[in-house]
C-alpha cells in the first residue's frame, strides 16, 4: 500500500482549493483591483506594480508582486518602520489595509505562494545555516500566517527603535519564525480558514485588534504540548 497517497491527495485537494480561492478572489475583487492601480496612478505615477524577490520553498528566489507604496527609486533599508519617508501618501492607505499584499494572489496561481503560509523574507534576512529557517523554507510561503497577523502593526514597533534593522534581525524576525513553526505544528483546514478570516477582518477594520488575544487562541493547543519549548531550543543551538 502507497502510505505517500493520503498526504499527495491532501496536497491536490489544498492546492486545488488555493487555485479556486486565488481565481474567484481576482475574479471578485477585479474592480477594486482597477481602482486602485488608477489610484497609484494618479497620485504616484508608474509603475502601479512593485516586484522584489523573495526567498521561497526549499530556498528557491522567486518574484512577490505588491501595489507600489513607495517613491519611485527611493533607496534605503529592506525594512519599512512608521513615518517612512519613502512610503507615498496612497502608499501609506495602501499598507494601513493592506491592498497592496492583493497582486500576490497572481503568485498563487503560479504556485510560488499559498494563501496561508509563512510570510516570503528577501534573501538578506535569511540565514540558510539555520535550523529555524531551514525548517520554515520545507513550506510554501503564504499571503498571511500567524505571525503576519499578530506583527501586522509591525511598522509602528520598528519606529520605536533607534536601529530597525537590528530590531527587526534580533528580536521581531525570531519571534515570528517561532510562530510560523508552533502553528505549524497544529495547522489543519480550519485553522487555516480562521487564519484568512482574522486576516480580512482586521485588514477591513483594524480597530479592536489584540494580538494577545489571538496568539492566546491559536497558540494554546501548542503551548499545552510543549513544542514552543522545543523551538526555542532549536534558536538557542
């Protein structure tokens, strides 16, 4: 008996489920999409799209497709904290509700994205040498994971700090690796559909949104069985 047969099928009928979600939700939200790539357009000129490489499954480099917040050409670090000089004036809406993760549903149909999964790093945050990353690269990276919905007013935490990028590198970006792998440990079907809910949610309607509350919910089942600890163990190594 093929034992690799109930885990290829569960993949066909997720992937095949992603592809449904990813063409209806392009289908759907098309004229949103034209409003605002017009509205880009009009208040920030071209391009309407911005395009970075990303580091993908199995550490393959692959192209994340966003609506451009940024100036133009504007230089600085990989990372964006609150106030952010470069971020436009539609730029900084776009982020508030995050419109302009949505062109990434075009990297779910070529298969270098899922819906859920942990959130795509570009390369010069990753350490291949890791355990941690190394774990997190065996999945597909998604449009939203746990940690992206509990760091979503990420912007505003690295604004506090005198250096972002060694904020973002030693405390922020280990944390959220932790999440994606305790939730990792528990994902099924449900959580998952929970997971983009949340995600819309607060994305519509960010007021009374308690990332306590919701690592509280997701995170209890796994703390219970102690794979946290086990984790961060495998940081400390």
């Amino acid at each position: 008996m093929n034992t690799a047969w109930p885990a290829a099928a569960k993949y066909s009928v997720w992937r095949l489920f992603e592809l449904v979600c990813a063409s209806v939700g392009l289908l759907l939200l098309s004229p949103l999409f034209a409003v605002l790539a017009l509205a880009v357009l009009l208040f920030s000129g071209r391009p309407v799209l911005f395009s970075q490489a990303r580091m993908g499954r199995y550490a393959v480099q692959f192209r994340i497709w966003k609506f451009r917040t940024m100036h133009t050409g504007a230089a600085g670090p990989a990372i964006t904290a609150d106030g952010d000089s470069r971020v436009t004036v539609i730029g900084r809406w776009l982020r508030k509700f995050k419109l302009d993760e949505l062109p990434q549903l075009f990297n779910v149909l070529r298969g270098n994205m899922s819906v859920v999964g942990p959130r795509p790093e570009v390369p010069q945050y990753v350490n291949l040498r890791s355990p941690l990353w190394h774990a997190v690269l065996q999945v597909r990276p998604g449009i939203t994971d746990l940690a992206t919905l509990i760091y979503r007013d990420e912007e505003k935490l690295l604004r506090t700090s005198g250096d972002a990028d060694r904020l973002y590198r030693e405390t922020v970006l280990p944390a959220k690796l932790r999440l994606n792998l305790a939730y990792l440990q528990t994902r099924c079907f449900w959580q998952d559909m929970r997971l983009i809910w949340l995600t819309v949610r607060y994305s519509l309607s960010p007021k009374g949104f308690n990332p306590a509350c919701i690592h509280r919910g997701f995170m209890t089942g796994v703390e219970n069985g102690g794979h946290l600890h086990s984790i961060s163990s495998a940081i400390d190594r």
